[in-house]
C-alpha cells in the first residue's frame, strides 16, 4: 500500500500513539506534515517534520493541508469533546472528500477495542467493561464517536484505501512484543507498539477495508 518515502499527514501527532507514530515514520525517512492545536506540545523536531497550527475542527484549508499528501494518519481523541459532539466524524466526513478532491488514497485510523465494529456486536465481557470502565473513565462518547466513523468509512467511502485498527493500549513502556492483526484476539499493548504496528499496517494491503483488533503474536 504505502510507498517508500512518502508524505504523511498526521492528526493527533502530539497525542500518546502520535507521537511514536510520527518517530517511527521519520526515523524511515518519510515527511511528515502535522496539524497540531499546541506546537509546542511537539516533542520532536526534524527536518521532515512540518508543523501546522489548527484544529480537526477549523472547517477551512483541508484541500491545502493535503497537498503533496500520500496518507492520511489520525490517532486523535478529546474524550471531553467527543462526550458533547462527534468531532472525529464531523472531521472525518470532512477529509475524505477533501482527499478524494485531491487524489489521495491512503487513510489510518485509529478507534478503540471498546469500538463496536460494523454492524455487530461486541463480545459480551468486553462489552461489560465498556460499559463499567470505559463509562466510568468517561470514554462512551469517544467510542460512539469512532463506532461512526467506522459506519462513514464502510457505507460512503470504499473508494477510499481506508484501515481501522481498533487498538487496545494501556500505558506507555518498553515494547511489549510485535502486534499482529486479528478480528477477535487482542492484546493490551504500549502506545509504542501501536504506534508501529499502525505504521506496519500501511505496508498490508490485506488490511485495506478492515477495522481489526491487534494481539501480540510474539512476546518479548
Ligand atoms: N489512550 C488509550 O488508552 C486508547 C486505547 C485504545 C484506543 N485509543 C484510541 O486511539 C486514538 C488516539 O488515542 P491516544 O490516546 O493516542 O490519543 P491522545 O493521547 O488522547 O491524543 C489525542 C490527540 O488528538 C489531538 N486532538 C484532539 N482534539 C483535536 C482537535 N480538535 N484538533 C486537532 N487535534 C486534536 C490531541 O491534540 P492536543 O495535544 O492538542 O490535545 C492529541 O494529539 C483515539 O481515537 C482513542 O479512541 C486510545
């Protein structure tokens, strides 16, 4: 799917995946343009590395930010925001036409392992944990929020070189392991190891149209 190098444009780059994300994608001599809230929130720094002041919920200059873009990368979330208002789908029905307008195929996103996959159900323990830990810890609107995202993606944009991984991550740490794709297993991971895994998934073009969980088939 990705080639090598390319220009990656990420949301959520100061955020706790982000910012390995954009690590990773830097360290393998990719650009990456970045649309951030707060520069200063950026750990990094690097010549590739291109910082936009903004926000996913400006509603002007998505045709600009894409220019020159190969993929699209989002790992963002404002839980806070998300319980009042699905900014992450107002956002992303917003994108993808501006991609589509500006010729770009690739697009990333990362939800959660409480996010419900298309059309179905979730397994009846994680779904008791949803709605005791992830209620208490005030993450149901975040999780609505990308449950309809992944209904956008799948109902309006096959067009679209889409992959949703559904990532269960609990803290940062030394790496854990190497996450594989898989549609019931699952591991708690590092942010880390999502965040390389993510970029793993853009080289896998048997995850284009998926919204999987992700395990760890190697410990270490
Ligand atoms: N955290 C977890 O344990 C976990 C577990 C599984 C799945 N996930 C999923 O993974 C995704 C990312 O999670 P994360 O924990 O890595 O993220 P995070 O640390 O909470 O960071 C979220 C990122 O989104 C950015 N953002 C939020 N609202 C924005 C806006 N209006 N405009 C521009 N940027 C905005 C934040 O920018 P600022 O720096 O300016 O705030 C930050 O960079 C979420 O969809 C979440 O559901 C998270």
């Amino acid at each position: 799917m990705e080639a090598s190098p390319s220009t990656f444009l990420v949301f959520g780059a100061t955020g706790r995946t982000g910012q390995h994300f954009v690590k990773i994608a830097l360290a393998n001599g990719h650009k990456v343009k970045a649309l951030v809230r707060d520069m200063t929130k950026m750990k990094q720094q690097h010549m590739n590395l291109e910082l936009i002041q903004g926000s996913i919920m400006d509603n002007e200059g998505m045709d600009g930010l894409l220019h020159d873009v190969d993929v699209v990368i989002c790992m963002l979330g404002d839980a806070q925001q998300q319980q009042k208002e699905a900014i992450n789908t107002l956002f992303v029905k917003r994108i993808i036409p501006a991609m589509r307008r500006q010729r770009v195929k690739q697009f990333l996103y990362q939800a959660g392992g409480f996010t419900r996959p298309y059309k179905e159900k979730l397994p009846w323990l994680t779904w008791i944990l949803k709605n005791t830990v992830a209620r208490r810890a005030g993450l149901l609107g975040q999780h609505k929020d990308n449950e309809s995202v992944i209904e956008y993606l799948v109902d309006e944009a096959q067009d679209i070189d889409w992959i949703v991984h559904r990532a269960c991550i609990i803290a940062e740490g030394p790496t854990k392991g190497i996450l594989k794709r898989d549609q019931t297993k699952f591991s708690i991971a590092t942010f880390g190891d999502c965040a390389a895994y993510n970029y793993g998934l853009l080289k896998d073009d048997s995850a284009i149209h998926t919204y999987d969980l992700s395990y760890y088939s190697k410990s270490f």
